[in-house]
C-alpha cells in the first residue's frame, strides 16, 4: 500500500483502508496501574483513559494516539497494535467510513480536551463486524455529567518551522431532566513547508533524481450534535449526526535530473493538489434494558455519505522537448451507506450471558477519472486515461455467543456469518466485476485469575478475520499521477483472510505480557514495479500469505511518588511471499511516558518513541526517533489549563523508506517541520447539578473504512 511519504513526492493520491467494525462488549476487568490508572484491562480489550491524564490537554486526536500506551502510529497516520495490519477507528461507537488518509486528516481536527478514554480491541469478538484484521481502536468522547450547561473551550498555536498551526474549538452538553442535548465544533488551520527527494535507480545503470519542496495550506473543521430522550428509566432513544469538511492545498515545486544510457536530461515541474473531502454520519437508536440480569434489546439505524472533489495538475519542462508534458486530473468521487442492525442480549442466572444479533449493511458509490492534456493552454480530454465506475456491494451478517463465569475462569465463545454480494461496473469499458462469498469467523477468549488478591491472570484469545478489498482498488483504472509513475485498480482483488491467536500475563495489576500469532491467506499489499519505460506502476494485489509474531510488554510504574512512567515495548517478525520473493524482518518498538508533577508550579511530561527498521510489502521503512516535552499548569480557580509543548527536541524525525523490485530501487526521503513550539489554553464551565454519564450507541460497521476513491 502506499504511504502518505510516497504520495508526497509523487503527488497524488492513493487510499490506505483502515477496516471498521462494532464495539458492545464487557467483561471482567483489572486494573494495571494506580489511581486513577492510566490503563485499564479486560479480558478481550484494555481501555487507556486519556480524561484528566498527562495526554488529556494541547493534543489532537492523532497526537494522542500515537502516544497512547499500546498504539503505534506510522509518520502518514496509519494506526497499528501489533505488526503491520491496520486497525478500524470509531468515535462514539460509530465507524469511522473513511479511508486511512481522510481519517488521519479527520483526527486532526478533534481536540484531546474532547476524549474521555480510548479502547484498545487487538482480537475483537462476534459482536463486531468481521473486517477488523488488525483490531480496533474506539474513541470515546465526553459526556455531561451535571444537570444545567456545561462545556469547554479550547485554543491552540505552534509554530512548524516558517509556518503556523492554530486552533479553536468548543463543546456544549445540556442536561434537563429527561433530556440529554450535546455538540461541539472544531476548527484548524495547518500550514506547513517539506522537503525531500526520490531517487530511482534502474537496472541498465540510467537513473532519475526527483527533488521537490511542498507547501501545505490546509484548513479542517469538524462538528457533532445530537439529543437523547429517556423515556422511562428502562426506554430511551438517541439521534446523533456528525460531520467533517476540509480544504487541502498542497504545491510541488521539483527539479528532476534524469540520467539516460545515451545522455543527461533536466527539468522542473510543477504540481498543485487540491482536495475538498466532505464527510456525514447520522445515526438512530433505540435501547431498552429489559431487566436487572443484564438482558436489553438494542435496534440501530445509520446512514452515512461521504464525497470528495479533488484535482491533480502537473506541468513539467525538459531541457528535451519531447518529455516535456501537462495534464490535469479530476477525480470526484460520492459514496452512500445505509445500514440497519438488532443486537439483543439475554442474562442468565449463574453469571452467563447469550447475545445474538443480525444486521443488513448496502453501500453504492460512484467515481470518476476524468484525464486532460494540455494543448496551447487548453485542456483536451484523454479518454485512453479516463474512467466512470459504478459500485455497489451487499453485507447481510449475523452472530451468537455464550459467556460465563466458571469460578475464577471467564470463558466466552463466539461465532458470525457474514455474506458478501458485490457488483462494479465501468462505463467506460463495459467491465463487470461480480463477487459473492460467505465466511464463518469464530472467535474465543478465556481469562483465568491466578491470584485475585496479588493480580495475577492470564489469558488467551483467538478470532478468525476478513479485509475486503478497497472500493476503489477493484476499479480497473489507470491514473497516470507524474511522468514517471501511475496508480493502477486491480479487478481481480479477492478478500483476504486471518487467523489470529493472542495468549498473555498479567503480574501485580501492573505488568502485562502478551504473546501473539497471525496468518493471512489472500494477503493484499500494494507494490511498485516497473513498467514500460521508466514507468514505476503501484497497484494492490493478492499474495499467498502473510505472517507475524510477536511480544509485546506493558510495564507502569512509579520512580518517586510524583513520578511516573508508562513503558511499552512491541517486538514482532513479519514474513511475507511477494511475486515468489519471501520478504522477512525483525523489528522493534519501544516508548516510553514520563510524568512529573513539581507541585504549585507545573505538571511535567516527557514521550519518547523509537521504531526499528520494518517491511511493508516491498519497501523498507528506515528507523523513527524522537522525543517530545510539555510543561502545563492549572489557573482560574482549576476551571483553566494553559500548557507549553515542544516536540521533535532533537529535530531527528524524518521518513526514509528503500523499495525494491527486479533490480529496480526506488530511495524515498522527507523531511517535515516536526520540531514545533506550541501553547495551548483550556477552559470548563459548568451549571447544574451532577448527574450520571450516559452511553450513546451508534451503528458499526466497516464500511465506512473502505470509502476510497
């Protein structure tokens, strides 16, 4: 798959998927840190609570999962827990329907003064839709807790280099009685200045060097609202909508050398890329908590919309005349979901509980590719490059599962259909692609207390998963995005399928360790290779298989009595069979959080992160490190929170990546502003009286994850 480095230079636009599924399950927790812990951990999950933490303040909410304990974010956004594998994201139980890129932009723009805790799903259970390969990461924002008014304002400055960030942002929760009304807006500007090059060399010793500079001049905003009522203690129902609109501009400025077999040729070009992505979600829900064994019917309704307007123009000038080129492409893109579910759950005597549920999930989406060249200052349609692409696709899924509480033993066994119709068609070609498929997708998790007094369990876990190809790699298209590359859909994508298997240890309430497997069959990857002449042609394809295992270590504790550290450690080995080349490697991941309260004066923290080299398809990613400090302090009677922050210290933050194929190598490199100097100031207010919180549901789903264009 391609990364956002490698779309920087290249200068286009590509998606990377992140799966999506549900999120309705509770089990036996413990904790593993102190009051109030930072971690918490249940059987098939464990819950990081960001409110009132070192990361609940000055962050966006990608800043706070990259360094949330357990998470691991690559420099273009993509989330992982363990491995390679992406995860879904869901905000408030709804399914993030957005690609991997839109989303990371989405993140950007919520407020970690906004997040109440984060869920951490490595190997979901039946509950949750299938297509969850890499886990899930659930988001969950605040709610009210008085009666009256309450609310927070926020604002945010830093300085990226030449270039400034800033951002404001409000939310609003409202209590009456049996009346529950909430909202918030968000808004940010992001300016920022990369550099970085990509050189490739190719087999008969001619190579080309690309060196280009990108201005960024983008502006994000997002909104959520919604209201509950309470029927009777046991009835109540819920409308929420939510919404996100940005405006990305980006321009490349290149100098190209190319070093032909017979001589040399240089030039310059020039790109601007402009995306305007829109995104909406509205959900309904009904739930009724049947009696006091925990037995409750739950009926959902949602619909989602997400659209696009994005260009790509591009003029280049050779000092030979016949490579000197220009084109424009359009690529619009709508995609509709619609999707209704029952979920019920029925408790038993004997601590056990039966859940089953059905659900029905349609998606229709609709993009285009319209290719101009440029003739004496005009733009003359290319119908050889441009394409109409029709897709629709059917899910009808239903599940079963039995928990139950054998003295110190939790046992609870799962298992879901899925059934897959889907249908594309290009106008342009008459193409037709048809897929029809059923998957049964079980899954197990038993935890069992070794020492309730000491903390001691263990546990094990297994599920078998599914990620279904991107909507828009099953488009048979070609998109030419520069003189020397094109994007390239894949009609013959089948869904690949995994199998994961997870055990682990949990000393003293504090120290976990966990032990995990994973084998993909179908493996989808994205890989570049050459074509024609000096063509670099990435597309999405299956593979045989893919394979990771791993350790993963969790270690909190306290150096003083008001000093605090959080350290994780992630080791794992990826192998994977790409075009008959086994591609294997060993990486590492360690961070670490330091917290330091100096009483009346500041609170104090301290992230460092280091990743080791890693694979991903056919390229190797090079090392991470960097280390972040912020110093904050609580004014105004404790309702305000003014903080300074400053990361990157050592400015050692950059993206280098080396991919290979057939003896042609490609070397990526990118430097962004990543050492900043920010301040931010929050604000709470509040009138009324104290009241309990109140869970919102939301339809899940992956579908929303596969939204590409």
């Amino acid at each position: 798959m391609i990364t956002a480095r490698i779309i920087s230079l290249l200068c286009f636009c590509t998606v990377c998927t992140l799966e999506i599924t549900a999120q309705q399950r509770t089990l036996k927790e413990v904790k593993i840190t102190g009051k109030p812990p930072l971690v918490t951990r249940k059987a098939d999950r464990y819950i990081i609570n960001i409110e009132n933490s070192v990361l609940a303040n000055g962050y966006s909410g990608l800043d706070v999962l990259q360094k949330s304990p357990g998470l691991w974010v690559s420099p273009d956004g993509n989330i992982k827990i363990t491995g390679n594998q992406s995860v879904t994201v869901m905000i408030n139980d709804v399914v993030q329907r957005m690609t991997g890129l839109e989303l990371s932009e989405y993140l950007k723009t919520l407020r970690s003064e906004d997040i109440s805790k984060i869920e951490v799903i490595p190997n979901p259970p039946a509950e949750f839709e299938a297509s969850s390969s890499g886990g899930i990461v659930h988001i969950i924002l605040k709610k009210a807790r008085r009666q009256g008014v309450t609310g927070t304002l926020s604002a945010q400055y830093k300085q990226q280099g030449k270039k400034p960030y800033a951002g404001a942002g409000v939310s609003l929760d409202y209590k009456m009685k049996k009346w529950y009304l909430f909202g918030g807006y968000n808004y940010v500007k992001d300016n920022s200045f990369y550099t970085g090059y990509t050189a490739t060399d190719y087999p008969d010793k001619s190579y080309i060097y690309n060196s280009t500079e990108r201005d960024n001049n983008n502006a994000r905003q997002q909104y959520r609202a919604g209201i509950v009522y309470d029927f009777s203690p046991t009835h109540s129902v819920n409308v929420q909508h939510n919404g996100n609109s940005s405006q990305l501009l980006q321009n490349f400025s290149s100098g190209i050398i190319y070093q032909r077999p017979a001589d040399l040729v240089t030039g310059n070009a020039n790109t601007d890329w402009v995306r305007r992505p829109h995104f909406t979600n509205t959900t309904v829900s009904y739930a009724w908590n049947i009696d006091t064994l925990g037995s409750s019917l739950k009926v959902i309704g949602d619909y989602a919309r997400s659209s696009k307007e994005e260009s790509n123009t591009l003029i280049s000038v050779y000092s030979d005349p016949d490579m000197s080129n220009g084109f424009r492409t359009i690529t619009p893109s709508t995609t509709e979901m619609y999707s209704a579910q029952a979920d019920y759950t029925l408790g038993l005597r004997g601590k056990s509980i039966a859940r089953t549920g059905i659900k029905y999930a349609q998606i229709n989406r609709h993009n285009s590719i319209l290719a101009e060249d440029e003739a004496t200052g005009n733009w003359i349609k290319n119908p050889a490059r441009s394409d109409d692409f029709l897709y629709d696709e059917r899910l009808l899924m239903f599940y079963g599962s039995f928990e139950k509480m054998i003295r110190r033993t939790s046992i609870k066994a799962g298992l879901r259909g899925e059934q897959t119709y889907s249908k594309g068609i290009s106008l342009i070609s008459g193409e037709t692609i048809r897929r029809n498929y059923f998957g049964w997708f079980p899954s197990l998790f038993i935890d069992h207390t070794l020492d309730e007094q000491k903390g001691n369990s263990i546990h094990l876990n297994y599920s078998r998963r599914v990620r279904r190809p991107a909507y828009n790699d099953l488009n048979p298209y070609r998109l030419q995005v520069n003189d020397f590359a094109v994007l390239t859909g894949n009609p013959d994508l089948l869904p690949q399928f995994t199998n994961s298997i997870q055990a682990g240890y949990t000393w003293n309430r504090e120290y976990t360790a966990d032990l995990y497997f994973k084998s993909s069959t179908n493996y989808i990857a994205q890989t570049a290779r050459t074509i024609e002449e000096r063509i670099i042609e990435h597309m999405s394809k299956n593979f045989p298989g893919n394979t990771e295992f791993g350790l993963s270590l969790s270690a909190p504790f306290a150096i003083l009595k008001n000093w605090r550290t959080n350290n994780g450690l992630l080791l794992y080995r990826a192998t994977a069979d790409l075009d008959e080349v086994r591609i294997s490697r060993t990486s590492i991941s360690l961070k670490t959080i330091h917290t330091y309260e100096w009483k009346k004066v500041a609170d104090i923290d301290l992230y460092v992160e280091y990743n080791s080299p890693y694979t991903s398809a056919n390229s190797r990613m090079s090392y991470v490190f960097y280390a972040d400090l912020g110093m904050s302090r609580r004014i105004w009677k404790n309702k305000g929170r003014i903080r300074l922050s400053f990361t990157d210290l050592f400015n050692t933050f950059r993206e280098k990546e080396l991919t290979e194929y057939n003896n042609t190598r490609i070397n990526f490199y990118q430097k962004r502003p990543t050492r900043t100097a920010g301040v931010s100031f929050v604000w709470n207010f509040s009138a009324g009286k104290e009241f309990a919180k109140k869970k919102i549901d939301a339809n899940n789903s992956d579908e929303k994850t596969r939204m590409g264009n």
